[in-house]
C-alpha cells in the first residue's frame, strides 16, 4: 500500500525523483552561473526511462555509452564466434549487462572489453551440461542464440549443434520465463533442403518456437566483416579448390548491420513472435564477388573447379582427418544453392535500418593483403569506374 503523498508506481517515482532534484538544481542554479551548468548535467542524467517488460519486471533504460549502466541483462551464447562480437558489444555500451557462456578461455578474452569494467561477464558452460545453461539465463530478461556450426565435428555434429542445443537453450529460457528470446538461424532454411546445414538449422527454428512461441527468429544472409568467411577466404591463397564454377548467388549483408538489427529487435517487444530475413541490397554470384576481391587486392587468385562428385567425397575425407577447417561435404553441398528469401518475412526495412553493399567495404577489409607497391593505392573512384567501363580490355594472347 502506497503511503500518502508519495507516487504509488515506479515510473512516478522516478519521474517525481527528477523533478525534485531538477528544482533544488534550480534553487541553486539561481544564485551561480556554475550551478546552473551542474543543473543541466544532472538534469541528463535523470533522461532515462523504466520500462515494464511482458513478465512485468520494471527495467531502466538509458540513453546509451560505454559507461551508462542500464537495468537490462542479456546471455548470448555463442558469442565468441563471428557475430558475436558486434553484437555484445552494442549491448554492453548501451549500460546492459552481458553474460557470455564459454567453452575456451582463449576463445573469449577479446570480448572483455567490449564494454565497461563490470559489464561483460563470463561464465563457463557447454552445450550438453543443462545446469550450466539454466545457470547462465536464470537472471537475463534477453537471451541471444547465435550457436551453430558449419561443419561437423569428431564431438558434435550439426543436429547436436542446431537441434538439441537450440532445445536445451530454449527449455532453460521457458523454465525461467525469460522476456526475450532471439534465435539466430539461416538463410535458405528448408526441411527438404538436400543441405544438412539448412535442415538442422529449419528444425532449431521449429523446436524453439514450439518450446518458447515468442521466440524472434533471425536469418542473415552470408556476412562479410573484419573476421568473416568470405571475403577473407576469396582473398586468401589457401582457397585454391571450388565447385559450381562458383556460380551460387546470394545477398551478402555486413555484419555491423546485422548487430544493429539484433539489438533493436533485444530491445523492441513488439518484434517478439516474429521472423527476420536479414539481408544485403544487391545480388551476387560467387564469381562476381571473387573478381571484387582480386581488384581490390590487385592480384589474382587462381580457382580450381571440381565436380561435386569429386569435390563432396574429398572434403568428407579431410574433414574427418584434419583438425582444422578445410571444409566439408555439406559446404560443397551448399555451393550448389542459391539463396531464397522468405516473402513474408520482416525485413531491414521493418528496423529502419538501411544495409550496405558489400562493394563499398572491400578497401576496408582486404587493404592488408596487398603487396607493398599497391597497399596505399586508394580505391576506385566512381568515375574512374566510369572511365573504365568505356574501353574494351583485350590480352595480347587473345
């Protein structure tokens, strides 16, 4: 019961809060220029806003900074892979406090500071161990799942990665009724797909909203970034061996935008229940992004094509042999399947976010893989491509 002549809930008292504080600062901003500077440093300081969230837990969001501490806590498992940089460190300089499960210690320390001192926290955990999963979202109110794997493994293979972690995930997130939770899966997911990959990850996606129906799902597109797999791959001299002539199409997205996008949707109940086809605003092929790639670089790296009936067999064998990736034969698989976009599925555009094309990235990141004569040569101009495209190129052998 409410004691008289006080507000009776928490968004009156923090409003009543600053109000009171706001007039004192006046008093004495009265009486003092540099008063009245103070007043307006702490009159920011009360610009936050408490939030009630759907199990009815009152949380204070602010306006954002390394150093703002907010009421939020967010688990993202599998945070030491490639998205999960980006995203954890929009979180942890929004004041939400992070909570990363773990595997490898050497694995996670870049993530350390990601935000201020106290906001990212670490706690080690494993797929099959239950208790250390409920252990990591039992006191979160956002819970990421960007778990997942390319290829298999001698310890897990994809439908222990994709189908029984996303449901020991999910179970620990129903058990505590968390408020939020974002599975990330992929594009092109299908049941009948003949991509074990986007099998296993169409399967999460049904055993997560069968478990927890308000669950937010995901799907981007290939990402390209500072640690990406694609770019980095085509400009590297180990990627020697490819197959479908490198003719499969999709809509690479950046990263960045990606993060973006899953800390609005974190932060947005009204997306819960929803599903998201995250991707880039322009279509390409393999090829024409390998060609991207080698006129940035200013070099040319040679493709050896093989058929998928050599291709598939071949990186089977070396996967199972090899201790680090070479590929698999899932991965040949999916060279043969271009990407397909759900058309009832929300979009960027649903986020006001506007994605960039991968065209504009490729001096930022490949810029380190060119010889010392060419590794300050800035990038094409718009109208040096124009130039460029009014002359026909003919090689002396030709």
């Amino acid at each position: 019961m409410a004691m008289a002549g006080l507000p009776s809930g928490p968004m009156a008292l923090h409003r009543q809060l600053c109000r009171q504080q706001s007039s004192a600062l006046s008093a004495v901003s009265a009486f003092s220029k540099p008063a009245g500077a103070l007043a307006s440093r702490q009159s920011r300081r009360c610009m936050g806003d408490i939030t009630i969230t759907r199990t009815g837990k009152p949380i204070l969001r602010t306006r954002g900074g390394r150093s703002s501490l907010g009421g939020h806590t967010a688990t993202v498992f599998g945070a030491t892979g490639f998205l999960g940089r980006y995203i954890v460190n929009r979180l942890a300089r929004q004041g939400i406090t992070v909570i990363i499960p773990y595997r490898e210690e050497m694995a996670k320390r870049h993530l350390k500071v990601s935000g201020d001192l106290g906001r990212v926290n670490f706690i080690e955990s494993d797929l099959r161990n239950t208790a250390s999963i409920e252990e990591a979202v039992r006191h979160s109110d956002i819970v990421y799942n960007l778990v997942g794997r390319n290829y298999p493994t001698k310890n897990f293979d994809l439908e222990d990665v994709h189908v029984e972690g996303t449901h020991r995930i999910a179970s620990a997130v129903a058990k505590y009724d968390v408020d939020r939770f974002i599975h990330v899966s992929s594009h092109s997911v299908h049941p009948e797909s003949p991509s074990e990959f986007y099998r296993t990850k169409w399967q999460s996606e049904q055993v997560a909203r069968d478990i927890f129906p308000e669950t937010t799902i995901v799907r981007p597109a290939p990402m390209f970034g500072f640690e990406d797999r694609l770019l980095h791959r085509l400009a590297g001299v180990s990627n020697v061996l490819t197959s479908n002539n490198m003719e499969e199409r999709f809509w690479p997205v950046h990263a960045i935008d990606v993060g973006r996008a899953l800390e609005k949707i974190g932060l947005d109940d009204s997306t819960a229940g929803q599903t998201f086809e995250l991707f880039g605003p322009k279509n390409y092929s393999m090829k024409e992004i390998s060609e991207l790639v080698d006129r940035e670089i200013v070099k040319k790296r040679r493709h050896v094509n093989l058929p998928k009936a050599i291709a598939a067999p071949l990186f089977g064998v070396l996967n199972k042999l090899l201790w680090w990736p070479v590929g698999s034969a899932d991965e040949v698989e999916r060279e043969y399947l271009d990407q397909f976009i759900d058309k009832n599925a929300k979009t960027f555009k649903d986020l006001d976010i506007e994605p960039g094309d991968i065209a504009n990235f490729t001096f930022k990141y490949l810029q380190a893989y060119r010889s010392s004569s060419y590794f300050d040569l800035p990038p094409m101009t718009e109208r040096e491509k124009r130039e460029e495209k009014k002359y026909l190129h003919v090689l002396d052998d030709q």
